[in-house]
C-alpha cells in the first residue's frame, strides 16, 4: 500500500473509484489495513490499480491531486 506510482507529467482522465474488501486484497496489503473490512481503489480506465486508500474521501482527493476526474464504480 505504500508503493507510490509515478503519474506522468500533465496526464489527465477518469479515473475509477471502487471498494474493496480487504479479505480480496494480497497478503502484505491485508497486514497494512489495520483492522479495516474495506478500502478503495483507485483504477485507470484499463483497470490497472493506481491506488489504495483508507476511505472514499481520500481516493477522490488523490485523484483530484494529481489531476484526475474521479468517478465511483459500483
């Protein structure tokens, strides 16, 4: 979960925004989840998972950060 990934300089788009449980996530990020059930993800439109963030709010206020239109996906 603390991986950073490098955004490219002036990239823009929509990003998604989703839950997810945290028994689905990887082993190493399930140590890091300190007693959560679900975090959000972050996702590029082809699906690659740019992030993973404590709380909805925060997903949305990383993408605005670096410029990115989030939207929620159900």
């Amino acid at each position: 979960m603390n991986t950073e990934y490098d955004f490219e300089a002036g990239e823009t788009g929509i990003v998604y925004v989703r839950s997810v449980k945290v028994e689905d996530l990887p082993e190493d990020m399930r140590e890091q989840a300190e007693g959560l059930d679900t975090l959000y993800a972050v996702h590029s439109p082809d699906g690659e998972r740019l992030a993973v963030v404590r709380d909805r709010a925060l997903a949305f206020v990383l993408a605005r950060q670096n410029n990115m239109d989030p939207v929620t996906v159900h």
